[in-house]
C-alpha cells in the first residue's frame, strides 16, 4: 500500500490510574501506514485531525474511522484518496494546535475534513474554559484548510470510555465530563456552521457489548468505528454531492 500523506502517528495507549493527576504515558514511534490504494487524481483529498480515535489506537490503521470512511466513500462513487492524517495518542487540543502549526501544511487545501479532539483535555484535567478557546482555534483551522467551506468540515462528538474496562467503573463520573467537553464542541460547531455527528451513544454501547472495544480494553475496535462510519458517511455524501 502507498500512502498519500499520513504525517503523524503513534503506537500507546492511555496507561495510569484514575488519581488525581495521573497522565498518558508516550512512547512515540513514527510509522509510515501501509496502503493499497491508488487514487485517481480527481479524487477528494481528506484530511483527519484529531488524537488515538483518528489514528485508530490498537487496531490496524486501515481500520481506522478515517481509512473506512475513505473506503465507503469510493464505495458510493465519492473517489477519496487515503486520509492525510494529523493525530497522536495522548494529544490535548493544545498538542493538536502546535502539531498543525508544524505540520507545514500551512495554505493547503482539503476536500474534505474531520476533527475528533477532547478526550485526553478531560482526562488530563484541563479546563473546559481552556477547551472552549483552543477547540474554536482548531475548528477555525479545520474551516480554512476547506478552504472556506464549512459544508466540508465534519465534527465528531468525544466517545465515552467511561463503559470501558480500562474506566474500571468510574463511568458514572467520567460519563458526565465527556458531555460537557461535548456540550462545547457541539455548541461552537453549530454556532460555526460546520456538520457536527454525535458518535458518543454509539461508543456507550460498549458497555454491553465488548465486541465495540480493542485488545487494550479502552479504544474502539475496528467494528465501533464501522458504527461511526454508517453514520458519517451518508452526511459526508449527501455534502459532497
């Protein structure tokens, strides 16, 4: 498989306890992805920023959300060329914005863009004021590299990995902070006039049904994020139509 661009990725998970002030261990290994795919040169260039949700986190890369929903795509006619992907485990909105900031994608242009970042500002502790301000910075930077399309610019709710085994029970306090950081991306991305798919039921699913949940027992498999891409793609269609 050839690769159009995957700038970032990662291999580790979320790893400590539920203490105050735990962190995400890293251990960063940068791996190019293998491809199979050869894109026409008309089709849509797609770009996924986010954290170990977009990099699909334990699972082969091909599975991830951004991956499956390129293949559906072309499924349904939409030629898309393999996702350019801006993601590492353990990232905080803060992490994502300097990414980018370094990425030297400055000026380019997508098709096509999603954005999935909040999970680890709520795990680590940071503020939601912090959040609301850098999410409305990154979303801005998702709307320019559409170039100005927000048709094009797709958000996607934070899962909840309060029903994974990793949350060790702690669901119903990890529950209610995962819809608040959500409460702010939902509330800034109609405010922008962007798509906005809620995914955080599906993964509550998990709770009942250990077949949506990785190997590592706290991110989704490769089945969940097919869930997510039922969802996506037909909005992804319907505005790239």
């Amino acid at each position: 498989m050839r690769i159009i661009c995957t700038l970032l990725f990662a291999v580790f998970a979320f790893t400590g306890c539920a203490k105050k002030g735990s962190e995400i261990r890293t251990a960063f290994a940068m791996t190019p992805q293998d491809t199979s795919k050869t894109a026409a040169p008309d089709s849509l260039n797609y770009l996924a920023l986010g954290d170990s949700y977009t990099i699909g986190e334990a699972v082969p890369a091909s599975e991830s959300f951004p991956y499956q929903l390129a293949r559906q795509l072309d499924s349904d006619h939409i030629a898309t060329k393999n996702p350019t992907i801006i993601a590492v485990t353990g990232w905080t909105t803060d992490n994502l914005i300097a990414a980018i900031a370094n990425s030297g994608l400055a000026g380019k242009k997508y098709d096509l863009v999603t954005l999935l970042i909040g999970v680890n500002d709520q795990y680590q502790g940071l503020s939601q004021d912090n959040y609301r301000i850098k999410f409305q910075q990154v979303l801005n930077t998702a709307i320019q590299f559409a170039g100005g399309n927000k048709n094009r610019v797709f958000v996607l709710s934070i899962p909840d990995y309060g029903v994974t085994p990793f949350a060790a029970g702690r669901d119903s306090i990890i529950g209610p902070q995962i819809d608040q950081f959500n409460a702010i991306n939902q509330n800034i991305s109609v405010a922008a006039g962007v798509n906005y798919l809620d995914i955080t039921d599906i993964s509550r699913q998990a709770g009942t049904d250990p077949s949506l949940i990785a190997a590592d027992g706290l991110h989704p498999s490769a089945k969940m994020y097919g869930l997510w891409v039922e969802k996506l793609s037909p909005l992804v269609a319907s505005e790239i139509k």
